[in-house]
C-alpha cells in the first residue's frame, strides 16, 4: 500500500517526538535533584479567551488528536512522577481501614466562612441527613507518619445508578475536610459521590499542632527530604485516584477535582499528573510561580521565608531566596512545572479556573503566557470548549458564591451527562 509524502512526514514528526521524550527522561533520570546548601467594585465574571510506568505505578494514558501533545505531557508526568518519588518512603498496599467522625476539628488559625460553599445548589430531598452515607476512612498512601489519608465520603444511600460521578474536594490552608461538609452534602444531594480529605498537616494529620504546616515548610527548607507544600499531598491524590477507580459505586471515568486556594493548586496538580481526574475546576489557585519571582510578587508563608532569609544571610527577601525556598521545598515548581508547563498537560480534559481579578497572590499578569499556552493545548486537541477562565471582577483572594455556581455547572455538564469531549 502506498503512503503518501505528508503520511510520511507525520510519521517522521512523531518519531522525533518519541526520541526526544526518550532522550529527555534519560537526562532527567541522571540529574540529581537540586540540593540547595544551608547558608527562601462589581463584582462579576469578566471573562478572558483563552503511560508512563513508575515504580509500582501505572498511570494510563489519555489518547488525543495530536501525537505532539501526547508526547509532551507524557515527558512532563514522567518528569513530575520521578521528583515525587524522590521522598517517598516506602509503598505500602493500598488499603483503608475505618476511623472514627472528627467531632472537634483542628483549624490552624480562624475559621473561614462556608456562606460560599453553603450557596451551592442541593436537591430539596426532605431530611436530607437521613438520606446519606458517611464513611470516615483512612487510605495509606506510603510507609510514613504522613502517610495515611483522612477521607470523609458523603453519598446518597439509595441511586439511581450503580456507578455515580465521584468529585474530590481540597480544603484551603489552615482548615480541614470537616470544614468541607456543606459543600460535600451539596453535591451527594445531587447523587455525586463527594469525598472530602485532609491535605497534609492539615486536620487530623496536624496532630493537634497549630503551627504544623509552617513547621513543615520549615523542615523542608533545612532538610529537603519533604515536599509538604503541594507536592507531597498530590501523590496522595494519586493513590486516592488509584482507590477510587476500584470502588464499585463509582464510574472510574467520571472522577472530578477541585479545591480552594491552596487546594485549588493541589487539584491543578494532581489533574496534571494523573489523567484519572477527567474534569477540573481550581478554585483561586493557579498562578505563575516564576512570573511572581520576577516581578517582585510579595509571597505568602511570611515565617517560612523569613527562615530561608536568616539561613542565607540575606537583609531582605530578595527574589534570590524565594526562589531557593521552591527550588528547595518542591523542585520545579517555578521552571518545569509551572502553570506555563502543567495547565497544557490537562488537555484535552475539562478544566475551568476560576480566580478573583483583584487576587494579590495570584495577579492576572502572571497567568497571560499559561492561560494562551493552555488555549492553544485545547484547540490542537481539537476541545477548546473544554477549557475556561474567568476571573470575577472586584474580587481578591476569597471564594465566591459565583464560583461555586459556575463549578458545579461545569461539574454537572461534564460528569452527569458523561461527556467530556465537548467541542
């Protein structure tokens, strides 16, 4: 049979592709890890256009419509996947066992507001406590204080269907799963299986420990054998993907993702890292790590910061210590796998961020080059409705009843009609 010149130079394309990804990941697996010394209005939407194997971890692919981007985001997760397992201790089975309801949850400072996340929409279904299941579970992740995921699991007692959509939620920083639960009940009203869990040091992994998150910003930066901030917590999220597919009341292909705030980066993550995440909505999340270093964006996590800064006998913090408190804290989060590299990867699957226009921590310039990256991902997957941004005007870094509206529409678009191809 005969191939046709352009047959023939797709072909070839693909192939350099493939050598390159090779040559790539070869590279990366002789490179050690960076190892830093011890010397870091109206409010309203205003919108803007925009299987790689590890050890003892099976990642399945996502077929697209380009080779090209099929390549790409197989280098990035495999990239991604070999800097998680850099401080990982050792696998363990992936097993829960029953724990017990948290009647008094640990808040690492003062209790947000859920008027938000009590404003979305729920089926009227009469006592609707009666009416659902709570499991309160514990998932081990690895061999590790760390290692055993809080989950608190909200579903409907009796469905319609044997297999529902299942939707993971991350709290913000400093709060808990428990704090969740309006938001959980929500959603199980509407016959979705909500799973709400601790991130790490958070909630039942704080251990009664108010500072236990900065504490571990902290360790990180003067040991580096943690990645306590975004990263340790997505690899949760893999094996919690991996736990979910297996539940008989989910359909494995209709898992979703989202989060506030610091969830919301860790639901950005964990849908570039694992494709089992079919639809994502990062609430005041996404951000460009290394746009912020550049234009002198002022950081949060002030304590962590100042140790770095007294560590490298620094006056001030200069861009110089931000940048080896991540390079240190989680390796490529402003260069490799920053929102320029990881929002693309996402594609073609749903993805919709939502962001405040008047978030400090997270300014609009600092999302230009990824959100055009992202659009473009989209249109050569041929799905460039499957992605969105809006950014609501007036508003800073807080969610909104607004948000939560439009990502349940988003949920209930892709999840409950099982369709995650729009085009």
């Amino acid at each position: 049979m005969a191939i046709r010149l352009p047959e023939i130079c797709l072909l070839g394309s693909l192939m350099v592709i493939a050598i390159a990804a090779d040559l790539t990941l070869d590279r990366y697996r002789n490179t050690a890890l960076p190892n830093i010394p011890i010397i870091q209005g109206k409010k309203g939407p205003s919108t803007m256009s925009v299987c790689r194997r590890t050890t003892n971890l099976l990642l399945p692919p996502i077929t697209t419509t380009t080779g090209v981007m099929d390549s790409q985001a197989q280098v990035f997760r495999s990239e991604f996947l070999r800097v998680l397992h850099s401080r990982r201790s050792s696998e363990v089975p992936l097993i829960t066992n029953t724990s017990n309801p948290v009647e008094n949850p640990l808040f690492q400072s003062d209790v947000p507001s859920t008027k938000a996340i009590e404003s979305c929409p729920k089926e009227d279904i009469g006592d609707l406590k009666e009416m659902l299941k709570e499991e309160n579970l514990h998932l081990h992740t690895e061999d590790a204080e760390q290692g055993r995921l809080p989950l608190l699991i909200l579903s409907l007692k009796k469905s319609s269907e044997q297999r529902r959509p299942a939707i993971v939620f991350m709290h913000g920083g400093t709060t808990n799963k428990e704090w969740l639960r309006p938001w959980l009940e929500a959603y199980a009203s509407r016959g979705y299986v909500a799973i709400g869990l601790d991130s790490r040091y958070h909630g039942e992994r704080a251990y009664n420990c108010k500072t236990a998150m900065i504490d571990a910003l902290i360790s990180s930066w003067k040991n580096g054998n943690t990645m306590p901030f975004i990263f340790d917590t997505v690899w949760d999220l893999i094996k919690l993907a991996e736990y979910l597919t297996k539940r008989d009341d989910i359909d494995p292909k209709r898992i979703g993702i989202t989060g506030i705030s610091l969830g919301g980066m860790q639901a950005w993550f964990a849908a570039a890292a694992d494709t089992r995440y079919s639809v994502a909505v990062p609430l005041i999340g996404v951000q460009g790590f290394r746009w912020a270093i550049d234009n002198d964006v002022s950081p949060v996590l002030k304590p962590l910061f100042e140790e770095a800064r007294i560590d490298l006998g620094k006056n001030v913090i200069d861009k110089e210590v931000v940048d080896k408190v991540w390079n240190r804290i989680a390796p490529g989060l402003a260069s490799k796998f920053d929102s320029p590299y990881s929002l693309p990867v996402i594609a073609p699957r749903p993805l919709y961020i939502l962001n405040g226009a008047m978030d400090p921590g997270a300014p609009l310039g600092g999302l230009e080059v990824p959100l055009k990256r992202a659009e473009k991902a989209y249109r050569k997957t041929g799905s460039p409705g499957n992605f969105k941004f809006k950014a609501e005007d007036g508003v800073g870094h807080e969610v909104t009843s607004f948000m939560i509206k439009e990502s349940s529409d988003w949920f209930d678009k892709f999840l409950k009609q099982g369709d995650t191809t729009c085009k």
